[in-house]
C-alpha cells in the first residue's frame, strides 16, 4: 500500500472514530434521558400505590366496623349518660351499671377490634441495661379492649396485630397519653363518629389525625 493509501486510509479511520464517538454520545443522552423517564415513572407507581392504601383504608373505615358493634356501643353510651341523672333511683342506678358491664362484655366478645390506637413500646437502652424498656399498648376504639405488646418496642400483639383487610392501627402521639406513663384515653369519652372522623382523616397514615382541617 502506497503512502497515499496509508494517508487515506489514516483519515477514514479519523473519521470512523469521530462517527463512532457522536453515536456514542447521542445514546449517552438518549439513556439519560430514559432513566429520567423511569425515575419519574417510579414516582407515579409510589404516588398510586399511597392512593391505594389510602383508598383501602377509607373502604374499610366505611365498611368494616360491625353495624352491631357500633349500635351496641352507642347503647352503651346512652346508659352510660343516664347514670349521671339525679333523678334515679338507687336501685336504678345499680341496675343500669349491671346492664353496661353486661353490654361491655358483650362488646368485648364480639367486636373485631376494627380500628385500635396505638402507644409505641421501646426496647430500652444499652447504657441503662435495658432497664428503661416500656412495653407498647394497643387499644380498640369500638370496645375498649387493650393489650401490652408481648416484647417491649417489637409491636408483638398478640391480638391486635395489624392484620391487613382487619384491622386499622393508628400511633396516638398525643402528650397526654403514652406507653411511658401508662395512661391510656377513655374510650367511652368520645362517641364513636369522632374516634371515626378521625381514622378517615388519617386513612394510608401511620399517626392519627386530631386536627380538623379548617
Ligand atoms: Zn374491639
């Protein structure tokens, strides 16, 4: 090969390395763009899969607390209610409390415990020998029934466990209620529809919601 070959052949081999290196950056971008594309895409899917536990969640709020349980607690509630009534008797008195034991129990056997509040547990700390552990404490807004976790800080219920489709588990991080302290709010404080508003307020939240929004 003549000297003027080898030029020829010097420059298009240039020449096929510039194209080479051009195609390179044209995919170079292309991918960048692609993975742009595919971090926006996971976006949406985490975005839609919140919508559907946030959906799941109102769906069951709607439908899975029994129409008996809630009827059997409101009666509680108005008996409740009449025994602070000064205008009943003794006798009277005595027999409405047997009656909201007996309706309590009741409750208590049937209720699927649907929506529970929940107090973080800890585990405790090296430093302390693990002597500063607190068990965690569920409670179940519809009957009132309440259960330590079985290790402190492992959410080990052995009833109210968060069973999907069963029950809805809220953390109640107000002050005045905690794990540490051990006090727990009076179910029967409140009526029902408020512990409810509030489950539907927090509907796909791990904390529970008090605050109406204005
Ligand atoms: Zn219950």
């Amino acid at each position: 090969m003549g000297s003027a070959n080898l030029k020829k052949k010097l420059e298009e081999t240039k020449q096929y390395i510039k194209k080479l290196k051009q195609q390179k950056q044209e995919l170079l971008a292309e991918s960048k763009k692609m993975l742009g594309n595919i971090h926006s895409l996971e976006e949406h899917i985490r975005d839609a899969e919140r919508d559907i536990k946030t959906i799941s969640d109102r769906i069951f709020i709607e439908t899975g607390i029994p129409e008996a349980a809630i009827a059997l607690r409101n009666k509680i509630l108005c008996a409740m209610a009449k025994t602070s009534n000064g205008d009943i008797t003794v006798r009277q008195y005595s027999t409405l409390l047997n009656d909201i034991d007996a309706m309590k129990e009741t409750l208590g056997r049937e209720c699927p415990h649907p929506c529970v509040l929940s107090y973080d547990g800890y585990e405790g700390s090296y430093i302390h020998d693990y002597d500063d552990d607190t068990s965690g404490y569920r409670l179940c807004v519809v009957c009132g029934f309440g259960e330590h976790e079985k290790t402190p800080g492992k959410d080990d219920y052995q009833t109210l466990n968060e069973e999907k489709g069963k029950r809805t588990v809220r953390r109640d991080l107000r002050d005045d209620y905690t794990a540490r302290t051990d006090t727990y709010p009076s179910i029967w404080d409140m009526p029902l529809k408020t512990f409810i508003q509030m489950f539907k307020r927090s509907a796909g939240k791990m904390n529970a919601d008090w605050k109406e929004k204005a």
